[in-house]
C-alpha cells in the first residue's frame, strides 16, 4: 500500500483554494451535499456503483467549468472515455484519482497515463482492499439501480463479482444479456477516493448510451449556472452480476433472461424512437424556420417595390400638378407633357387628351409676345420655331365652350391632338359613316385619312360628311372648315385623334403658310340639348310656300325612279308613259315624283332633252302631270367631251382646269357613264348664269317640276383640279353648288358636308342589292340624322345595283344599271324598313312579282304609313327644321343616360313616340328589342309593353315588322 501511495503522490497534483477549483460550487449547495451524506451512507452499494461514471465525470467538469470551455470537457471526457474503454477491451481496470487537500476541499481529477495503468492493473486487479472505502462513495448522487437483495452481504457479493468476472469472454458473448461497466467516480467530500468497477462490454446499445451522455454533457456545459448534479437519469439500469434467492444461487445470464433483457430492449427502443423523433422535430423546426425566413425576405422585397413605386408615382403626380395650371377656371393644361382636360360644372373630368404630339416632349413652351396675342382673351403659348397654342373661353351659361388653335411654326411641323376614345362607356358619333359601316365612331379602326366625302367602299367615309363630332358623356367638338383636317381613330392606345396637314388632293390647297388646327369644344350635361346646340340652324330662312308643298309631298308621296340600264339608249319616252301607267294600276298607291336619271338628255351635259329618243316628252308630262305625278330630271355638273356645250365651256372658261397650267387647259375626269367629262367651275360668276339659263328653259318648255342634283362626291373632281377660287377642300365645290343653284329648284342632292336648305334630301348612296345592303342602308341613314341631316332620301327598295364582287374603284366609276328583281323576302322586308323612313323611293314595283302575298304586303305597309307614319314625320318637321334634330333618330335621342340606347344599332325611332326594330337577317323571325322607359304599346298584337327592359326573342313573322306605339305615361296595366 506504501508503493500504491506513492505512486499516487506522484500523479497528486497541487490543491488551490475552493473558489479557485470550484468556483460554480456556491455555499447553498455545501449546505444541500452536507445534509444529504447521512442519508446518502444508507445506500446499498450496487445502489450507488450504478451511477458512479456520470457522477464522476459531471463531478470533473463542474469543478472547472470558471476557467475551461466546454470543448475542453468534451475533450477530457472523451480521453477518460478512451482510456475506460481500453481499460475494459484488455479485461483491466482504469483508476481515476481524486485528490483531496488536508482540509477536506476536492482537488483536480488526475487522468493516469499509459504505464501507469498498466501497472497498476497489475498490482491492484482483484485486491479486496477497494471494498473498504465503498461505503464512502456514491455521496449526494440520484438513485438510479436496482437494490441487492435482502441476506447477502459485502463478502459475498464481492466473491460473486470475481466469479462473474472468471467466466468465459465468449460464453457471456452467448449469454449476451449485459455486462457490467466499470467506472471511474470521484465525489466532492474531503475524503479521497479511488476505486475501481467491471467493465461493461461495448455493445451497440452502450454506443448509443454513450452518445446520449455526449449530449448530457453538452446540455450540462451550457446550463453552468444549474446543480451539476441534476442531470437526466441514466437509460439503462445496470444488471446484477449473481443473486442468491432463497438460498439458491442464480447467475446474471438467467437473471438477466428473466428479468432484464425485456427491460433493456425496451428502453433501447425507447431510447431510439426519441432520438429520431428528436431528429425530426429538429428538421421540423429547421424548415419552420428557413419557411419563415423565405417569406419574410419575400415580404420585405415587395415591400420595398412597393415604396420605390409610390415614391415613384408621388413623385411624377405631384410635378404633372405643379406643372398643370388651371384655364379659364375648367381646363387643365399640363405645359410639360401637353396632357389636356375639361372639367365639368361639378368639376368632374368629362374629356381628356394629349395636344402637340408633334412636339418633342423636352420643349419648353412661354407665353407669346405682344405681337402674337390676340385681344379677344386667348391664352397664348408659344414653342420656339415649332408651334402656337391659343385657348379662349365661351360661357354660354348652361353650355361651356372652348375654342383651341394651333399655328405651326415651320414646315414638316403638323398639329396633332389626341382625345380618348373610351371613357366612362362614352362613345363618340359623327363625322359621317366610315368604311367599316360602323355604328359608333368608338368602333372603327382606320389610321390618318383625309375627311372628306367620297365612296365609302373605297375611301374612309360616305357621302355626307360634317365637321361635327359628339360624345355621350355630354361632349361635342366642331371642327373648322379651313382646317386640313386628317382624323385616326386606334382602338389600341384609345385614342380618337385630329390633325392639320396638307396633301397633294383633298387639302392641296393650302390656306396658310404653315398648317393650322382649330377647332370648338362644348360640353352640357345633356346629350341631347348639347347635339341640338351644335346642330342648331333655322332651316325655315328664305322658305318659299312652294318648298313646303314639295316638303310635304316627299314626305307623304313615294318616289318613283325610272329602271334604267347600264346604256344610255334604255330609257326613251315610252318606258316613262308604261312605267307610269302600272304604278296607277295598282290602285293602292299613292301618286308622287317621277325621278329620270341622266339619261334624258344625248350626253352628258347636254342639259337638253334628247328629241329622238323623247321627241314628244313635252305632251306625255302634260299627261303625267294630269294623272298627278310630279317630273324630276337629274342633272349633273359634268359635261362630257362630246357634248356641244364642252366646247362652248372650254372657249368660255367655264370648266375646273389643270393645276399649274393655263386656264384654257381644263381638268377632266370620268363620271358613270361618261368615261370623259370635264366639269362646270361653279367659282366662275359666269357659270352660274350659264347653267342656270339652260335649266330654267328646260322648266319652261317640258313643264319640269324641280331637279335631283347628282354630284358625285369630292372624290369625284379631276385629281388636279383648279378653281377659280381657291377651294378649302373639294366638299366646297357641292356646298358653292347647291347654295348657287338652290332658285332652280333641287328635291335632293347625291353629297354635302353642310345641311342643305328644304325641301333638299341628302341621298344615301348607292346600294347594293342584298341583305348586306339592308343592313348598310339603316346605318347611313341614323349616322346621317346624327350628323345633323334632317332630311335622308333612301335608295330604291331592294337596292340601286347588283354586284357580287367586292369593287376595286368607287361605284361612280362604273355604269351600273339597276339590279334585277330581288328575292321576295329581301323586298318585303326592305319594304318594311322603307315603310318608316323619311322617303319612300320604288325602282321595281311590287307587282312585276306577280304575287298576291306581295300586293297584299304592300298594301298593310302603305296603310301604316298613311295612318301611323306621314302624321308623325309631319309632326317633327318643325323640330327638325328649328332644332337640327333628325325624323329618324337612334334610340339615345330618347334617352341619352340609358347605356342600352347607346348601343342598340338595328332600332330607330321616329320622333319621340315610334319605336322601329326591323327584320335584317335572311331568313329570321325573331329578334332582340329594347324599349326605353315608358309605356309603349305593341305595332303587332296590340299589348302593353313596359320600358327600361330587354324583350329576347321577339317574334316577327315575315309580314310584319316590329313596331311600338309610345303611351302615355300615366297609363296603367
């Protein structure tokens, strides 16, 4: 024992004082280790051996947990590991020494080196004299094994062990229940102690006990400021190498069987489950985590977009208002981006747009000089070298008009405004019809195109044109006359815009040095009030008694047009007379205009009667005029080359000549059935008197009642043409025409751009003969009542010509006679719409169908219109002539604030008190038809109908039409 403490003087190390060894050990834990020894001496020494290894070394690293970091005790812990494992792999026993100073303080625990253990596992394997300081170890640890049994004392139990120990390595590898663990402990009393246990073999399920005192150590460093002693109870409890029961000795192998096997599985099972539930839980939280910090970075980028963006727009709104001044109290002008608006009584924006997109957006505009400004309060603004704005102010009280002009600047330099197209469901209408035949200006679709009148197959728009354009939000805009004017509608960027450029035709002439646009902007809240402002002209001016008769008669009386066909020599005297004779012989019809086309005379600009093919035309009108007909002849301002009056025009200088050439050159052209014309320069004050003698010779000798006007349309004069005065564009030329010549006597006109004095009839254009046709017919006649003509001569019923081509050049080019005879229901059904129009005008009559269905047709259809119809287009005509207001108007005349009305293209109204909804399609009897609000009674079967609705699916039998009766408005169901 001496050579034993020597060699343990030697490992013994220094002892400092108790803070400096165990600082963390603080005098309320003294106190708890002090009470606890006498009942911690009680404990049964296996009770206590069990717990010896995680004592000890929680022990160790408690005692310098101030000064060493928990990578050394992990260190330390797994050297003592090591060395343990070695100590039991060659079946010897590793000491661990504890030294205790003189004054019971614990010291340092000493790991022995290599040579060390080896000599003393030499020396001290299997003394008994370790039993002797048992007693004292296992102080103030938890209890965690099994007690001995009763009756066995230390003596036995010891012997027991050394049996256990004796046995065969491989049979207890067979037995394979458990072995015992052998383990260092060292206690913090003042005695010092060494001891040594058994080894327990390393199987798999020690490993994994190992690996869980890894993470009790860890556990342990990083909670310092808890009991070193209250750490986790063991997983495993350790099985009794021998018991002896009832005198009869049982070895470990069959205790364990019994007993422990069962105990040492489960807890192993246990002890797995937890760490892959604990592995989960730890990727569960792992994942809760990056999710969260994936949303969080997401958040955080779309808020920060979010505020760059706003940041953005506050940026750009706040400079457009500070840069957007206040005109005239209700126009906003934004000088930057050019951006215009008008404001509404209630200051709400009714129209909106860009101006001067011609001009590049970094121009900055100032106010004019005195010598630029105008004096009627025009604000002028002015960008250097490129363009002028003027904008004045009319107070019309319930009206609000504002006049804008531009001025270029410079050539190459064309002013262009934009408006949108579509806001708040308004749409726009106007103009003219366009190519397209659409309903609403809103709905085309055309790039910058010239507005003038022309064929509408070919060029942009008809025939009836004005500068005119309305909105239904309650805005409306009039256009200039000398403005070169060139208009676009783009659905895409919505925008309907207006320009002032010249070209080599429509505007060749130029009024001004440099482009200029003008134009009028008016707003109200009425849609209705606001088109009869723009539109107002009193119609009644100069009227003679002898024009309201003829009025009258277009409005109650058909017109009766001579078929014709494509050669001149077609009509003659006789076809006239026979013509007449089987219109009478229906017995039904009312008696009213004879129309004679162009071919009365030789050729063309004859404007005398063709003696051979008519040589007693004076006697067969005398006849005709007995009978109760009225005689019409056509004429046109187109003189053919081989007419005797060319040559007297060209002598006289009475023709349109070339451009750029002398006056003596005249400018010809072709016209229907003269392929070689030059035409009358109406500019010419000799070409007035000229004309008009012939026409007034021709009244007085064949007793001619009045003229139809054919003119063509603008489009029609030679390319280069050249006036005696310079003209604003070539629609002049029909408005100089018509005015002029208006004392001869005109019943209707083929083309205008200005409402033509009463009783003139705008002429809708030629009409092909289907049921494309039909549908066209209804859209020229409302876009021409909306463009303020009260007055609209229809084509014949079943339509003027036939072609089942699409026409490469315009109509006019052509000879074109007229059509055969349509299919029945195409004639009923055109007879039916014709029925409620200002004008009726028959080519074909009904009975060269040989059909009683037809005839009898034709008389219900004459019948509503002499009853229903003729009383209340003489009731409007005063509105109309005083108003500007159209016979046949769209459904929004009714009601401008009804969304429905604005769309509704295939119904028409007359007046305020008849609703029309016309068959258009081949073969249907039903149809869609909206009324508006009131109480409107059925054309049909007599019922009562309430307004405001839709009625889907309304059944039209093929002979009748659709038609509703206003109603009082107190009348009741």
């Amino acid at each position: 024992m001496s050579d034993r403490t020597n060699e343990q003087r030697k490992l013994e190390p220094r002892c400092g004082s108790e803070e400096q060894n165990n600082p963390l050990l603080t005098k309320a834990q003294s106190l708890r280790t002090s009470s606890s020894t006498e009942s911690e001496n009680s404990i049964p020494y296996m009770d206590r051996l069990s717990d010896s290894s995680i004592t000890a070394n929680i022990s160790a690293n408690s005692s310098n947990s101030n000064n060493t970091s928990y990578e050394q005790i992990l260190m330390e812990d797994n050297a003592t590991r090591a060395l343990t494992k070695a100590g039991g792999q060659r079946n010897i026993h590793v000491p661990i020494f504890i030294h205790v100073n003189e004054n019971g303080k614990r010291c340092n625990v000493d790991r022995p080196t290599r040579l060390q253990i080896s000599e003393y596992s030499e020396n001290e394997r299997g003394t008994p004299e370790m039993l002797d300081n048992v007693d004292s170890i296992g102080r103030n640890l938890r209890r965690n094994s099994i007690s001995l049994p009763m009756g066995i004392d230390a003596v036995d139990f010891e012997g027991l062990r050394l049996k256990y120990q004796m046995q065969d390595q491989d049979a207890l590898s067979e037995e394979g229940k458990s072995d015992s663990r052998g383990e260092s402990i060292n206690d913090d009393i003042c005695n010092s102690v060494t001891f040594t246990v058994p080894e327990r073999s390393t199987s798999s399920v020690n490993q994994k006990e190992e690996e869980s005192d890894d993470e009790e150590l860890f556990s342990s460093a990083r909670r310092k400021n808890r009991d070193p002693f209250r750490n986790r109870r063991r997983a495993s409890i350790a099985p009794l190498p021998s018991l002896r029961l009832n005198s009869k000795e049982m070895l470990a192998s069959d205790y364990d069987t019994h007993s422990l096997a069962s105990n040492q599985a489960s807890i192993t099972s246990v002890n797995s489950l937890a760490s892959l539930l604990r592995e989960k839980m730890n990727m569960i939280r792992k994942k809760k985590h990056e999710t969260k910090d994936y949303k969080i970075k997401i958040f955080v980028t779309l808020l920060f977009f979010i505020i760059v963006f706003l940041i953005g727009y506050a940026y750009v709104t706040y400079h457009r208002e500070i840069l957007t001044r206040s005109y005239f109290d209700k126009i906003k002008f934004s000088s930057l981006d050019r951006t215009f608006s008008i404001l509404s009584h209630e200051d709400k924006e009714v129209i909106r747009g860009n101006l001067g997109l011609s001009i590049s957006s970094d121009s900055i505009p100032f106010y004019c000089l005195e010598d630029h400004r105008k004096n009627d309060g025009s604000v002028c603004l002015e960008w250097n070298g490129i363009a002028r704005l003027y904008m004045n102010f009319q107070n019309m009280n319930v009206f609000r008009c504002y006049n804008i002009q531009w001025q270029a600047l410079g050539s190459g330099i064309y002013p262009t405004d934009c408006y949108e197209l579509k806001r708040d469901n308004g749409l726009w209408f106007g103009g003219g019809y366009t190519k397209g035949m659409e309903w609403s200006l809103s709905s085309a679709n055309f790039d910058y195109a010239p507005f003038g009148s022309g064929d509408a197959k070919v060029q942009q728009f008809g025939n009836g044109v004005k500068r005119y354009f309305i909105n239904s939000i309650g805005v409306a805009m009039q256009i200039d006359d000398r403005t070169p004017l060139h208009i676009a509608v783009n659905q895409t960027e919505n925008r309907f815009c207006l320009r002032a450029r010249n070209d080599n035709f429509t505007f060749v002439n130029q009024l001004t040095e440099f482009p200029e646009l003008s134009y009028k902007i008016c707003t109200t809240e009425d849609m209705r009030s606001l088109h009869m402002l723009m539109t107002q002209q009193s119609l009644w001016d100069g009227l003679k008694e002898s024009d309201i008769y003829t009025l009258h008669t277009l409005i109650e009386e058909p017109v009766w047009k001579i078929p014709y066909q494509s050669e001149i020599t077609s009509i003659n005297e006789t076809t006239i007379y026979n013509y007449s004779e089987e219109v009478i012989a229906m017995g039904f019809m009312r008696l009213g205009h004879i129309l004679v086309n162009e071919f009365w005379q030789k050729n063309i600009g004859d404007f005398t009667v063709d003696e051979e093919r008519f040589p007693t035309l004076k006697d067969t009108i005398e006849v005709l005029h007995r009978r109760g007909f009225k005689i019409v002849l056509t004429i046109q301002p187109f003189i053919s080359t081989d007419s005797p009056n060319f040559k007297d025009a060209v002598k006289n200088k009475l023709l349109i000549y070339e451009r750029h050439s002398e006056r003596s050159i005249p400018a010809l052209t072709r016209y229907k059935s003269s392929s070689s014309a030059g035409v009358l320069d109406i500019t010419n004050n000799s070409s007035i008197p000229w004309l008009t003698e012939k026409l007034e010779r021709l009244k007085s000798d064949y007793q001619v009642d009045s003229f139809y006007l054919d003119l063509g349309t603008g489009y029609n004069l030679p390319h280069y043409y050249q006036c005696r005065m310079t003209l604003h564009n070539p629609d002049m030329y029909a408005k100089i025409f018509t005015n002029s010549m208006e004392s001869v006597g005109f019943i209707g006109v083929s083309s205008a751009s200005v409402v033509p004095k009463p009783p003139i009839f705008l002429s809708t254009p030629p009409i092909n003969s289907s049921w494309q046709g039909l549908r066209e017919l209804l859209t020229v006649v409302l876009n021409c009542g909306i463009n303020g003509y009260p007055f609209v001569l229809p084509g014949a019923i079943g339509g003027d010509y036939f072609v089942n081509r699409t026409l490469k050049k315009m109509v006019s080019f052509y000879s074109l006679g007229q059509p055969e005879l349509a299919e029945q229901e195409l004639f009923i059904r055109w007879m039916q719409l014709m029925t409620f129009m200002p004008s009726m005008q028959f080519s074909h009559l009904p009975s060269e169908y040989k059909s009683d269905y037809i005839i009898d047709q034709t008389k219900e259809l004459m019948t509503i219109r002499q009853k229903i119809v003729t009383p209340l287009l003489k009731k409007y005509l005063s509105e109309s002539m005083n108003e500007g207001l159209p016979l046949v108007r769209p459904l929004w005349m009714l009601d401008p604030h009804d969304p429905s009305c604005l769309l509704v293209n295939d119904e028409f109204s007359i007046g305020e008190e008849l609703i029309v909804a016309p068959i258009l399609e081949a073969d249907s009897e039903e149809r869609e038809v909206y009324l508006p609000q009131g109480v409107w009674k059925d054309g049909i079967d007599g019922s009562l109908r309430k307004g405001s609705r839709w009625m889907h699916n309304y059944k039209v039998p093929k002979d009748k039409i659709a038609h509703f009766i206003k109603m009082p408005d107190n009348t009741r169901f």
